[in-house]
C-alpha cells in the first residue's frame, strides 16, 4: 500500500527509549537540513492548525461544517507528528503516491490561500521517496507559489511517464515574468535537499503566460527499485 504523512504515532517509541540521543537528528542530517528548516515547516503545516482552531471556534458546536474542521484537524495533527518525528527517525525510503501526497498539500494549502490553489486529476504517481520529506518538499513549493502571488492561482498538475513522476507547481504572476534564480530562500532550500535525497532534480522555467513554473522530477517506481 502506498504510504502518505499520517500515522506515525507507532514510531513515537523512537523518542521514549534509550536510542533517543543516539538518533537526535539523523533524519535532518541524511536529507541535508537542519533545525532552522524543520522550525520554517513547523509554522507552515502550524498555520494551517491555526485556520482549522479559528473555524471551529466561529462555526456551530455541531453540524457537517465542525465535523469537517475536525477531521482536517486531526490530519494536520498527524502531520505534525510525523515533521517532529522526521528529526529524530532517520529517512525510510519506501513506496509513496505523489498523487496523494500532492492532494494532502493541496487541500492544506487552500485552507490558508486567499487565491485559489487547483490540482487536476492525478494518476497513480508511486516513487521511492520518504513520505514525510515528500511532504514537506510539495507544501514548500505551493507556499512559495502562494505567497509570490497573494489571492492568485496557483496550479498543481502530478505527470507520469514510463521512467519519471513529474509534479508542476505554477504561479500566475504577471506576463513577461521570469524565475529569479538567485532566490533560493528556505523554503526552495528543503526542497532542493529532499529531492535531491529521493534522487530527483528541481528545475524552474517561465510559465507561458508569465509567472514561474517550478518542476520536480523523481524517478518512478520501476525506475528507482532497478
């Protein structure tokens, strides 16, 4: 089964028994980041927590409308579990869907974009990646494409072909715009280093109507197992 961020309370035993110290920060050390990075995540998959407490604490006790805030809440909880945890447990390369992935992104994203943030339909897209990585990788790359066009769109497209899973991330910032590619802040920092573990690459290009196209490319799954 494909695996995405959630559910990593079982790996909690990591931070209870004696090997805590040993492994402090193994997994950060392996992907090339460091604390200052995990802290710059931590406030972006935090802000979202804000968005869902604000809902609820606006919405009716009961109803759809809290039942939805609820199940978004706990999902960004286990999302969080899993970013403290990628500190302290090392990378597992495994089978993930970009697909899912990408949609967990998205559906956050949108929860804290004034804009709108669209993902098209997206096929079966597994590589060999760790899904927490992963994670953080995609949500960086559509907070930056948020963030660089505030109340914008922003579009998401997962490709496939026979040896590479692709993910596009689009901004539509104004015609005639360019990649600054000297601007490679925190957030572009992580996901150079995670994609770069995965044994990917992260191009950036001008979108046809302006604004910047960032590109990731992984190996797929026959690709990357051979």
């Amino acid at each position: 089964m494909d695996r995405v961020p959630g559910g990593a309370v079982a790996a909690s035993a990591a931070l209870a028994g004696p090997s805590h110290r040993t492994t402090s920060g193994v997994g950060l050390a392996r992907a090339g980041l460091d604390v200052e990075e995990l802290v710059h995540d931590l406030r972006q998959e935090l802000a979202v927590v804000r968005h869902l407490v604000d809902g609820l604490t606006a919405s009716p006790s009961t109803g759809p409308g809290s039942e939805q805030l609820l199940a978004g809440l706990a999902a960004q909880v286990e999302a969080l579990d899993d970013l403290v945890l990628s500190a302290v447990v090392p990378p597992r390369r495994e089978r993930v869907d970009v697909g899912e992935v990408a949609r967990a992104v998205v559906g956050a994203a949108r929860l804290v974009h004034d804009g709108e943030v669209r993902l098209p339909a997206t096929p079966a897209a597994p590589v060999l990646a760790d899904a927490v990585l992963l994670r953080r990788a995609l949500l960086n790359l559509v907070v930056n494409a948020c963030e660089a066009r505030p109340g914008g769109a922003v579009v998401v497209r997962v490709l496939v072909d026979d040896r590479a899973v692709r993910v596009e991330v689009q901004d539509d910032g104004p015609a005639g715009s360019a990649p600054d590619d000297d601007a490679v802040g925190l957030g572009l920092w992580v996901v150079h280093a995670v994609v770069r573990d995965a044994g990917g690459t992260v191009t950036r290009r001008t979108g046809p109507d302006g604004g910047r196209v960032v590109v990731v490319r992984l190996p797929s799954m026959q690709e990357g197992s051979r």
